[in-house]
C-alpha cells in the first residue's frame, strides 16, 4: 500500500508525460494502472478501440487516456486525457509506474561459482546459485538470477537479463538488452546422426554454436541448438514465446516474432519481420522471405518465396487454404449430391439409350 | 527388500481397509502392487474391466481385487477380494504401499538462500540451492526440493509441494495443497508488443501476476505467463500436462485437466470441467463453455458456447468433424467417379442433342 | 589461436587417419573444419553429394575430401583427399579436432550437496549446485554439470553425461554412455486421475519409475514420466529430441528417433527402429510395428502393424494420405465441375423427359 501511495500521480502529471489535454479534473490522483472493464477507484486506464467505448460510461477508473481520434463523448464527473494513441501512451506508463525488478547491481551472492577466468563487469549482478564457466565475458549491467550456468566461453553482452535456471552452453554468444525466461536452453546439441544400416544411429558431433543480437527476447523453457558447424543464429529484435524449438544451424532474421510451441527445423532461415503463429512446425533446409506470416499450428514444408499469410498444414497462401477449408465443408453434401447425379445419369442412360442386351438375344 | 517385508500386509486385513470379502486364504501376505498381466507372487493386483478378465487364470499375483459386478469364476488356488470398485480399492491402497517421498520437515539447507524478509513456516521444507526472495511466504508442510527459485513476493499455500528446478517469478501466488513439477516455470512475461511500423517491436511491459488456486498439479516444464495487467489464473483443482502452455490473462476454470503439450493463447477464459487433450492449440480472446471436450491436435479457432466434443483444426462439433474425416477418406475415389460421370453426360449430350457444328456448316 | 594452432594438421596425416588418397599438396595443413560453402583459408571440408559439385570449384577450403564414387574433376590447385565416404570420414575427424567439453575428473564441487549414503565413482565429476539424494548410484566418468538434482535411489551408468538444470526423480536408472541435455525432466508423476461424478478428479499415486538403457541421448527440456505402476522404458540406443513428451509406461524400442515436440501418450509401445518426425502426437494404449516412420505433425490414432511410412492427422499410410491431399488440393475445382454437371443434367432432364405437369393440367 505504501508502494501504492509513492507511485501517485496527479492526472496533470500523467498528462504532461504523454503530452495528453486533460479533460476534467486534472487534480485526481492515479495510483496503478488497469483495464478499462475491471479498473478501480484510483485506477488510471486506456480506451484506443471503438468496441471498448461502452465500457467509458461504466468504468470505475479515475480517469481514462483516451485515443482522439475516436471521438467520444466523456461522461459527466469522468476525467480523461486525449492523446494521440492511448494504447501507446499507457504502455509507456506501465513502464514508469512498473519499473522491471531488478537485482542489486553489482552482486555476487555467496553460493555463486564464477571461474577465476571470467570477466565479470562490476556492475553485473550474479545470483545465488549462479555458475560462470571458464572465459566467461559478462558486460554492464548484465542481471543474472539465480541458477543460471554459463558454460566456459559463453558472452552476455550489456544490459541483458537472464532469468532463473537458464542454461548456456559453452561458446554461446548474447547480445546486448537481450531478455531470456526462466528455464530456456541455448546450446544444446542439435539432432544430428548418421544411420547405420543396422538402424542405429552413430552421433555427429556438434561442435559450432548459438548466436543471439541485440534486443532479442526469448521465452520460457525454449530451446535453441547449437550448429553442427558454424552458428545457429537468432538476429536483431527477434520475439521468441515459451516451448518454441529452434533446431541447429537454424537463422531467424531480423524482427521476427515467432509464438509459442512453434519448432523450426535444421538449417533453415526464417525471413526479416516474419510472424509464425503458435505450434507451426516448418521443415529443414527450407527458406521463408521476408514479411512472411504463417498461422497457427500450420506445417511449412517447402520455401516460401514471397511475403504474404500462409496457412495449413502442408501450408498454402492463405487464400488457397480458406477456399480448400470452405470446400471442405461442403464435402459430406457433394457427395450426398454425386450419389443423386449417379442416379438420375443412370435414369436417363436407361430412358434415352436402347438396352443393347435385348438387341442382342432376340 | 526389508523395506517390501516392512510393506507386506494379510489379504485379511486388506479386505478390511476396503470394504471387500475375501474368497481363498485370508492369510496370504502381499508386499507389493502391479498389474494383473505383469504382476508376480507376492503382488496385489486388480480386475475391473471385463476385457482383463482373460488374465485371471493365469496371473502370478498373490491376491486380485475383483469389482462385484464382473461376477467371475474364480480359478482354484487364486485367492481375491470382491470389492463394490477394484480400480479405486487398488488407487486407495496405492497411497498406503506407496506414501510419497518426503524432505524432512523443516529442513533449510545450508546452501539455500533465503531472504531475510521472507516468512517461512517451521515446518517447510528448504532444500539445497532455493532461492527464497524478499517478502515470500512459505506456508505449513510445504516442501521445496532443490533449486526451487521463487523470486520477490511469491506466497506458497500449505501443503503445496515444489519439485526440483522450477521458477515462480515475482508475485506469484500458489494456493494450498498444490503440486508443481520439476522444472515448469510460472510469471515469466506474456509475449506482448506493439508492432512499429518498420515492423520492429516495442515491449509492452507485463505487470501482472500469476494466481494458482488450490489442489492444482501443474506437470514438469509447463509454462504459465504473467498476466499484461491483472492475473492470469488457474482455478481450483486443475490439472495440467507436462510442456503446457498458458498465455498471459488466461484463466482455466475449475476441475479442468489440459493433457501434454497443449497450449491457450492469451486473454482466453477456459471453462469449468473442461478436458482438453494433447498437443490442441487454443487461440487468444475466445471464451470456452463448461464441460467442453476438446480432442487431441485440434485448433480451437472461436469461441465454444455449448458443452460436448470438438475434434479438428479448425474444430468443429466431434459429429461433424466425424462426417468430414469420413467424407476425406471417400474424396479419391469421388474425384474419379465425377470423371466418369461427366465422361456419360458427354456421351448423353451427343446423343441426345443436334451436333450444332454440322448444322452450322452443311 | 594458439587453441587453432595446436589442432593443426597436415593433409598427409588426416589422409591417414582416414584411409584416403591425397590429391595436391600433402603438406598443406588444416586448422578447423568447415561446410564447403563457408569455409575459408585453413579450413578441411567434405563434398559427398552431387549436388554440392558446383561448390568444389570456388570453396576456399584448403582441402577438401571427396566420396571416391563421385568422379569429380579436381580443380587445379585445389588438394583433395579421396575417400569411400567423405561424410563419415568428416564426422571421424570432427571428434577428433573438437573434442567433447570435460569436466574435471573427480571433481566434488563446494556448492554441491551429496547425501552420505549416496555411491559416488572416484572419477566421476559433481560440479557446482548439484544435489544427489540418498543412496544414488553414480558410475564411473559419470559427468553432472551444474544444478543436476538426482532424488534419491537414481542410478546413473558409466560415461553418462548429464547438463544442467536436469532433474531426475526417485528411482530413476539411467544406462551407461548415456548423453541427457540441459533442463530434462525424468520421472514426474504421469497424468493419472479417476475422474468423480462432480467431474473432479483423484490422483492415481504414481509409483513406477523411469528407466533409460544404454547410449541413449535425450534432448533439452524433455519430459519422460515415471510408470504408474512399473516402469517407463526408454530403451538401447535411443534418440529424443528437444522438448518431446514421454508419458508414463510408454516404452520406446531399441535406435528410435524421436523428433522435437512430439509426443507419446500413456501405456504406448513404440517398436524398434521408428522414426518418429517433429510435433507427431501418438495416442495412449497403442503399439508401433518395428521400421515406422511416423512424418511430421501426423496424429497416430490406432495400433501400427505394419512397418512403413505413416503420415497425416490421423495418420494413414503415406500412399493413402498423399492420394488424400492431391484429392484435396482439387476439391474447390471439383465443387464447381459438379455444380455445372447438376445444371446440364436438369437440362438433359428437361429436355428427355415428358412434362409431367402439362400432361396432367391439360
């Protein structure tokens, strides 16, 4: 509550910040920030959707950022705020009044095992429970929670933050400002082997590693396999949800988002700016283009060389797949209409063609 | 096998803990559980499905639990025990042979961390490697096997067991008598951005928390997200999967179970008894009905408003989707008997109408 | 560099090591080992498909070995080694120029807690965080990287590798040479519950374990499920890929390949030698023939008794889905060809037949 009661903002406050016009009682104080339908006195909120402005006349927020170009009417005794995007506005609130924990900079907790090799800068904080290999290069501000293991040779670059029983293993490289959930694992071996003929499987050795840029965010519980040569790479403002599988020698280019459970298979590159949905599978040694949107739980088995929404699973344009889905449905009254037409062909062979049995036994 | 012999019970006295009567010789001792076909002298087995009764004469077992209601002939030499439900006498006995595994009540390893702020009850247990952060409350009996990290101001109702390796991020809260699997992570962030319009992503901060309700089991390496604001809930007495995943502001009504590998979108609210089976993907913002039944692999696209089955991707009701498959399986061979029909209409148009062309050009 | 250095070698000796024929320069020496299309200066690479010929001419390779039976031309100035096969003699040396990461031998790390019953080999290596329970077994060169929980009465074989962050509960046997990536769950409690009247559920006690033969590699975040009763089997020489789901009293046959993300439902048999291909779900209570080979994202819904390749959800013989989804991709056009044959058919009608209504209303 105390915590509360610091975070109070005067509506004048919140206004300046967004560069918002204030609409009503400037003086109210905010002190947490909610959804329009389940906010509380001393709630700030946000309505940047017409389907939602039911909700204006209803809510029990103190005041409501509001989005100007949807034109409202602001009910008797509601502050509000105009602004030029209000979804945009309250998020960069949430950043203000949610400050993102951090750890103590500058931390080595006790029961924390750093290799005397490792370049830990001083401001990098290193968790109970944490292992820092040999050769180890951790970079300003890096927050590591506990339990995480760095493998000898792993990088983390500036600013990023790993959190709790993460593994890297050995020679993984991390950009900077990079956010990696609880429990992923990068660097684990890919799934290569030769086969014998006898049906068992003789190992490959995997010997390259995991590349991570800058500004990448990887989800809880992911895994990300090391090459068999050279690197797996995960490039710039990449979006990664929890459970998804990268295979080795996978790239996935640029400002990627890719959703949870999805699984990418061995040395294919995913496209700049590609959306893949949740549980989408595609296949090894393929190519995605830029731009390119594939929905949820489709299988991509074959290069997709233009931008575009694909669908289904092998996934087709998305076109294609609607009309394949919408004929589909059609499909059990086809074939009650084909049983009919065989009927009526057959009808009108026996009415209109002469019965060449009776001709030929006179 | 000191520890069998410690075990070992008269059929007598198990007839007694579960209300059954005992056909053959009370005084056989069994030491131990297993099934009917794989079961050997000195086990206890069960029979509650007529299409096991074939493995009656010729089980090793020393004593089979048999339901009332099978009415079988018992073999000479086999002693059993006729019982109103054999499967729920064998389950109750299960708990006795089997009492699961315990840390010594209020234990706290010495290379545990626990913050000093945190209120932890005499009787929890802290094994090695925990994390405890600042604020936390551990209630009675819970147990905490090793490397369990909860992060600032988690609570953990009493009697809630925590298996090795999880993370509980901060503000997770867990109610009483749960059971949390090796490994799964609860409140790592929801996977929310803005999209700009270079198509890079801007985070939206996830503020929200994680509430776990009570007599929930969530399987090993789950994942449930923080919600964006507000919580994303798992109500009582849910079970989940092992590799589950749970989106940011979800909620999953009470008694519902969601098997492995599974996954809900976010903003989704799960009904009331729900069964949803392996591998569905549910997509974000739809609402499910009580008592839904989703089958396995399916993709739920839309909001489900009446209890029953739904089977396919996208699914639809189990009985249409039924037709569709059946219809599938029937489209080779309509393909090539629409061919042949337009092949007859040919021949019934040439015979039955004026060739034009001849007319045409005489 | 110096590391670079140190691995060195002459292209006379690696001819050597791996029965070949140099062709060039014997006394160019190779430091690293690189794909064909990406290797530079120094570097040995390997062409074994045809289709790679068109890189021989411009790789930067020092040396390259060549599959005797491809017959290729050998640029001027490039050294080649001829071999039988340039792919496996590539993986030979693969393991020799990067050796497998080691830990210490012996090492007993100061943050790890080790029950005093348990039975440690003296070359084994316990490295930081790790905690093994009462009575473990763990055999020779066994290697535990950091944060491994081993509950108690685990057996982990000779030469097993173990990553972090992996949890093995109560019970669990693991063979020798065994390779378990980081996060791995094996032995959580399978999902196991007698559903009551209210739709609410009672936990069945899971009280079987987890066994795993010899040289079977596990990928990371894996779950394998302890029996309900007896024992989860993975047996000899098994390959599971990352994030796949093993229920409990699944047993996986003797060199199956499972793939990421699939999935394996309760009390399934699967036989010798699958393989089994990424997010493939198989339902409970099933068995696989020995040699099937399951294609990716299929559902398996039924026994398999033959071997061969099965795909699509449910899965059929990959014949049978292909003659499926080619009919599939000509449904939208057949909808149209049957709507225009109902109208000719109406016209033929109209045209062959009597008008019933005329002759009736004179």
């Amino acid at each position: 509550m105390s915590d509360s009661i610091k975070r109070g903002r005067t509506v004048q406050s919140i206004a300046n910040a967004v560069q918002g016009t204030v609409h009503g009682d400037a003086d109210v104080v905010v002190f947490a920030l909610n959804r329009i339908e389940y906010a509380r006195n001393g709630d700030l909120s946000f309505l940047s959707a017409a389907s939602y402005t039911k909700f204006l006349g209803v809510t029990k927020a103190s005041c409501v950022l509001v989005s100007k170009a949807l034109e409202v009417a602001v009910p008797d005794g509601l502050t509000v705020v105009f602004v030029e995007d209000a979804y945009r506005a309250f998020v960069a609130l949430m950043r203000e009044f949610y400050p993102p924990l951090r750890i103590e900079s500058g931390l080595r907790h006790a029961t924390a095992s750093v290799h005397p090799s490792a370049t830990i800068h001083p401001s990098a904080a290193i968790s109970a429970g944490c292992s820092i290999g040999e050769g180890c290069v951790v970079g300003e501000d890096v927050q590591l929670y506990p339990n995480v293991v760095l493998y000898p040779g792993c990088t983390v670059g500036a600013g990023t933050v790993i959190h709790a029983n993460v593994s890297c293993l050995h020679g993984t490289v991390i950009g900077t400002n990079c956010l990696i959930h609880a429990g992923a694992v990068l660097g684990a071996d890919g799934f290569g082997y030769i086969e014998n003929a006898d049906g068992s499987f003789d190992k490959v050795p995997q010997v390259g590693v995991v590349q991570i840029g800058n500004d990448v965010e990887i989800g809880a519980n992911v895994t990300i396999d090391r090459a068999a040569v050279g690197a797996t790479s995960i490039c710039d403002r990449v979006k990664i949800d929890n459970l998804v599988h990268i295979a080795h020698n996978v790239t996935v280019g640029n400002d990627t988002a890719i959703a949870a459970q999805a699984g990418v298979s061995g040395s294919t590159r995913i496209g700049n700016r590609n959306r893949i949905a949740g549980q989408v599978g595609i296949v090894g040694h393929i190519t995605t283009a830029d731009d390119v949107i594939v929905e949820a739980q489709s299988g991509v088995s074959k290069t997709i060389t233009s931008k575009g929404a694909y669908f289904g699973s092998p996934a087709k344009e998305h076109r294609t797949a609607l009309r394949m889905e919408a004929a589909l449905r059609q499909l059990p009254q086809l074939l009650t209409d084909v049983r009919e037409m065989q009927q009526r062909i057959a009808d009108l062979l026996a009415n209109s063609e002469p019965n060449d049995e009776s001709l030929t036994q006179p």
